[in-house]
C-alpha cells in the first residue's frame, strides 16, 4: 500500500524528517506542500503523512490549506518538527475533523529552532537532537507500517495553554501571513536571488538586485529567506544583527528551491 508524505519547510527541519520516514518506508513517496497547493484541488491516497513545523501552537497557514483538499484517506499521521506541541493537538484533531478526516496518528520531533529571536543552536546541541529525532523516527515509521494509533500529548499546563502564551499565541498566530513586514535588507545583499527563488510562495521579488517583499498577507513565516541568505543581509526587527541563522544541515537550499510552488 502506497505512502504518501506531504511536507512544507523552511529551515529544512520538515523536510529532513521527511526523507527519513521515506528512506524507512517502502512504497512511499515524499511530496512538497506548496506545490501540490499551487496545482491540485483534491488530495486523495491510501497512507497520508504530513511533516511540519508548528508556529504557536498551530500549524503554517498553507498546511492548513491543503488538509481541506484531503477527499479520501484511509490512514492519516502528522508529525511535527518541534517539540512545544502546546494547544497543538486540539487544534489539529479539531482541523481534521472538521473536514470529516480521520487523524490517527500525532507526532512531534524536537528539532533545532530556527527562530529569529535565538539564532543558532550550538553544533553539539543540535546532533543530540538529530540523534534522537532519528529514533523517534523508527517509532514512527514502525507505527506506520502496522497503521496503529498514537498522539503525542501537549506538555504544557492549564495556565500557559489558555492564559499565557495560549492568548498571545493565538494573536500572533492569526497576524502570522503579515510578518513579512518585519524583514529588510542591508548593504551586504550581493544581489544573488536565491531568497527569491527559495520563498514557498513567491512572496518577494527581486528589484534592482534587491529583494522586496509583498507585503500582500502571503508570508509563511518560513523564514527560508532570512535563514538560507549566503550573507545575512536580510534583517528581522525582532533579531540582533549578530544573531546567527540555522538551516537544516541534512539539506541544501537546492532542495529547498525545488520544494518551492515557483519551480
């Protein structure tokens, strides 16, 4: 019976994982979020799998997109690249049921954060993390194969879900698409392109070889551009200039171009 993995990601992490629950997986294929959204109205298989990050205790805006075009699935599991799960699963069983899909399985894998606030996990940090990411993903695939039932449950209490952060979350998350008013770029951009060609949804465009964004509602909030630069040129209002970027060190921006709904 054949696999399915959808995935969307930025930094690479999703991605990453997704490979790897391919490689252990037979019959299965890994397919990109952004473009299957961009060219088809229904999705239907016999095993459905999606990888992603969770932003806020919710899932990218486009992810949320392409569960609705889910027809017909005779088992469903998601895993999601990190490990703050918070009001995460109601919020995802609540999405699937909703459009009348069973979800079976929840996962989440503790991967290295590619947030602008705290740049780069130490090297040494990040391959514990990847270590142990690669055995949760042998008990996920094992569970896959055998089409069992399992959800990770939330780590949080009742305070930080529904008073703080879960309000403040909730906020953020519902201005997710306009946080591309927080980027710019500096004197350092060499006029490369690759931010542009690496945007899942082609939201910033090269003018006088420098990068301008949209500013239409459309950010994913990947922060592909602002972690994959060659030059750190690229500024987050929230971020220190000498904050370092993370990027899934398993991938290369190539494969992150090629999930891109451009290409």
């Amino acid at each position: 019976m054949k696999t399915d993995i959808y995935y969307f990601t930025g930094s690479g992490n999703s991605l990453d994982i997704a490979q790897k629950i391919n490689e252990q997986i037979k019959d299965s294929n890994i397919l990109s979020i952004p473009k299957i959204t961009s060219t088809t109205n229904e999705i239907t298989g016999d095993i459905i799998g999606i990888v992603c990050p969770i932003y806020y205790h919710n899932m990218p805006h486009m992810v949320r997109q392409f569960i609705k075009k889910i027809k017909k699935a005779n088992y469903v599991f998601m895993v999601y690249s990190d490990a703050e799960l918070g009001l995460g699963d109601r919020k995802t069983k609540t999405l699937f049921a909703s459009h009348n899909i069973k979800l079976n399985a929840l996962y989440t894998i503790s991967m290295p954060d590619n947030s602008t606030r705290y740049g780069e996990i130490p090297v040494d940090k990040q391959n514990e993390m990847f270590s142990n990411a690669d055995r949760k993903i042998k008990t996920i695939t094992k569970l896959v194969k055998s089409r069992g039932t399992h959800f990770d449950s939330r780590n949080i209490g009742f305070f930080q879900a529904h008073v703080y952060p879960g309000m403040v979350f909730k906020f953020i998350y519902n201005s997710l698409k306009k946080m591309d008013n927080d980027f710019s770029v500096d004197e350092t951009c060499n006029g490369c392109g690759l931010c542009e060609n690496l945007c899942p949804v082609n939201n910033l465009t090269m003018k006088n070889k420098k990068p301008e964004w949209h500013k239409n509602n459309k950010c994913e909030v990947c922060l592909a551009c602002f972690d994959w630069c060659p030059q750190s040129s690229i500024k987050n209002v929230h971020t220190k200039d000498d904050v370092k970027r993370y990027h899934n060190p398993h991938v290369s921006n190539i494969d992150i171009i090629k999930s891109s709904s451009k290409i």
